[in-house]
C-alpha cells in the first residue's frame, strides 16, 4: 500500500478510536449522576427507615385476666357448692342450689318487681344488641367487599403494567442494536449524519418510554402493596369487632338467664314454695375462688364465685411514660417470660389515660420506680393458654 493511503487509513484509525473515546467519556458522563441520585436516594431510604420506624420499646408486665362472678340470685341457705377442686366451669353447668328463704309482705312483692323490670331492661338491651349484630355484620361485609374490588383492580393494573414493561424493555433493547449498527455504518461512512441522529432520537424516545413503564410498574407495585396490607388489616380488625360483639352477647344472654332464675326463685319464695333452685353458670371459664361454702347463708347478689375467661388473658405492661406518643392499639408486641422457650405474639389492645408508679412486683431490681402508662397487651399466640394470673415477664412493643 502506497505511504500516503497508508496515512490516510492511520489517520482514519486515530480519528474513529477518539469518536469512540469521546462516546464512552459521554455515556460515563450521563451514568455518573444517575448512579450518584440512586445512592442518594439509597441512603436516604436506609437512613429515613431507621429514623422514622417506630422504636422498639421494652416494658416490664404481667399477666391478668378479668375476673367474673356468679351471684346467688335470692335469700336462702347454700345446700350444694361446687367442689374445690374442680377448676373448670362450663356455661350451663350448676354451680350452686340455693334452699330459698320464704319471704312474704311488701319488701319482698318490690324485689320481684324490681327483678321483673331488670329483666325487662336486659332483654330489650339482647334484642338491640342482635341487631347491632347484624347491622355490624352488613356493614363489615360491604367493607370487606369494597377492599377485596380495590385489590382487584390494583392487581390486574399491575399485571397490565408488567406487561407494558416488557414491551417497552424488548423496544429499548432493540432500539439500542439498531443504534450501535447505525453508529458502526456512520463510522464507516455508509449512513448518514440525519440517518444516525433519527436512530439516536428513537432510542431516547425509548428510554424514556421504557423509564415511564419502570415508574409506572413501581407506583402501582406500592398500591398494590398498601391494598393487600388494607385488606389483612381490615380483616383482623374485621375478627375482633365481631368477637367484641359475640362477647357483649353473650354477657347480655348470661344476664338474661340469672335474673329468669332469680325471677322465678323469687316468685317461690313468695308463694311459699320453698323448691331449690340451681344456680348455673353464664360462660365458659376457669375458677378463680369460692365464695361461698355449703349451708352457709346467702342474700341476693352475694357472688358464689368468681371465674375468668381463659381466651381473655392479657398482659398488663407499665410502659415508660416517654413512649406515650408512640402506642397505638394494634401495634404487635411479644410477651417474654423467664424460663419459656419461645415468646407469645400479641397486640396492643387498651392505652389507659392515666401516668401511675410502676408497680412494686414489677420493680425488679430497680432502684427507683418510675413513672409509667398502663397498657393491655391482647395474647393471640396458641401458646397463652399455659399462662396462669400473675405470671410476670417483659413485654417488647414494636418490630
């Protein structure tokens, strides 16, 4: 090859490889401040989840229940008892019989009464509170509906979204061959400087659709992940709502069947018919103490014993007062106790308006006792059922 050609070629070599330098120098250029916004925004993130995210609080607590008690609907001599050892009562079960003391006159004819008009009260409450019941129910079903339509929607926008996506990816991707071929033909002089810019222009024109879907993809990605958290949320507040209601019922129903008992023990003892009556149980639970002993002798509304509700357990936690800020009910905590291998999960269920001492059993070694909140941690964990009144551990509030 002739020295001058020879020239050219090299010249032609130099002038490509400092195209191709310039190029890279460029694309390094436009990467550098995206790479430098996406590791701002990291940080951001990372730091703003640390600051933002509620605190992990650890209080000291124990375990109580609330207690309840069967009263002696009348006068009378307690001729059978529960036995002692028996710890478990079943709603229905006789507890007690009562030998009613015969009464006569008007102090007695004003006590039925009195009974009667009770009874009146509670069954009207019984009946409003079944249709709160219902209504209760209608309106959680409507909301569970709403929900479950906006998942719905959400989910098959997303799925339009994912495939939009797509679309865009394999045009970008084929957008940006057909560039690199464009730019090797303008290297080489076989395309155009018009031909090259149109390609480049179709290829920004691509990313930047390809950016639109990514955006797109991530926004409704966060509601579709706000939708189903809505829907787990509403379905367990959904659970407590109508346990709440079935619990109202059924302390209305046990009201309704003792004063029926004490109506109709009192009509006996007026009539002079003296009959013992048995005096039942109005729930399932376990017994806390007996208040009463055989042939001991009983006025109306005197408690024969009290019992609780073992599925009502809860943690009574003193919280730091610094924390009252941060307690919302619903929040999940964990209750640990001393020498249990695993803790049992549960959730804050009442936030007392008052600030007291902390409690001397839970002082501890603490030299001083400060000023704390009182707060009931609902035990939801399979595990609860092993834990008995007064049983004393840590409660850890938050993740």
């Amino acid at each position: 090859m002739p020295i001058k050609f020879r020239r050219i070629e090299d010249r032609k070599a130099s002038v490509m490889q400092l195209r191709q330098r310039k190029e890279e120098a460029r694309r390094r250029a436009r990467l550098l401040p995206k790479l430098v916004t996406l590791l701002l925004l990291a940080a951001l993130a990372f730091g703003g989840y640390f600051l933002l995210r509620p605190p992990r609080i650890v209080a000291p607590a124990f375990v109580r229940v609330e207690s309840m008690e069967v009263v002696s609907p009348l006068a009378g001599t307690v001729e059978w008892m529960l036995p002692l050892e028996q710890e478990q009562i079943e709603r229905g079960q006789p507890v007690a019989r009562i030998v009613p003391q015969q009464e006569a006159g008007t102090g007695a004819r004003a006590r039925l009464a009195d009974l009667r008009v009770r009874l009146a009260d509670v069954v009207a409450d019984l009946k409003q509170e079944h249709q709160a019941r219902r209504a209760l129910e209608t309106s959680l079903a409507a909301r569970n509906e709403d929900l479950r339509a906006e998942l719905a929607r959400t989910e098959a926008l997303v799925a339009e979204a994912e495939v939009a996506l797509n679309h865009a990816r394999q045009a970008h991707r084929s957008q940006q061959a057909e560039l690199e071929i464009a730019r090797q033909l303008h290297r080489t002089d076989a395309l155009t400087a018009d031909a090259l810019r149109r390609a480049e222009e179709r290829a920004r024109l691509g990313a930047a659709d390809l950016e639109k879907a990514q955006m797109r993809m991530e926004s409704l990605a966060a509601e579709l992940y706000a939708a189903r958290v809505a829907l787990r949320s509403f379905e367990a507040e959904r659970e407590a709502e109508l346990r709440k209601a079935d619990a109202r019922l059924e302390a209305l129903d046990g009201q309704r069947q003792e004063l029926s008992a004490a109506v109709a023990a009192q009509e006996d003892a007026i009539s002079g018919k003296g009959e013992p009556i048995e005096v039942r149980a109005p729930a399932t639970g376990l017994v806390l103490a007996l208040r009463a002993a055989e042939a001991s002798q009983v006025s109306a509304g005197d408690p024969l014993l009290t019992y609780y509700k073992p599925e009502q357990k809860m943690a009574r936690a003193a919280v730091p007062v610094q924390y009252r800020g941060k307690l919302k009910p619903g929040r999940p905590a964990r209750l640990y106790l001393s020498g249990a291998d695993d803790p049992i999960p549960g959730e804050i269920a009442r936030i007392y308006e008052r600030v007291e001492l902390l409690p001397g059993e839970l002082r501890g070694q603490r030299p001083s006792r400060p000023r704390t909140i009182p707060v009931d941690i609902r035990l939801t964990g399979q595990s609860a059922s092993g834990l008995l009144p007064g049983d004393i551990g840590e409660v850890v509030i938050g993740k």
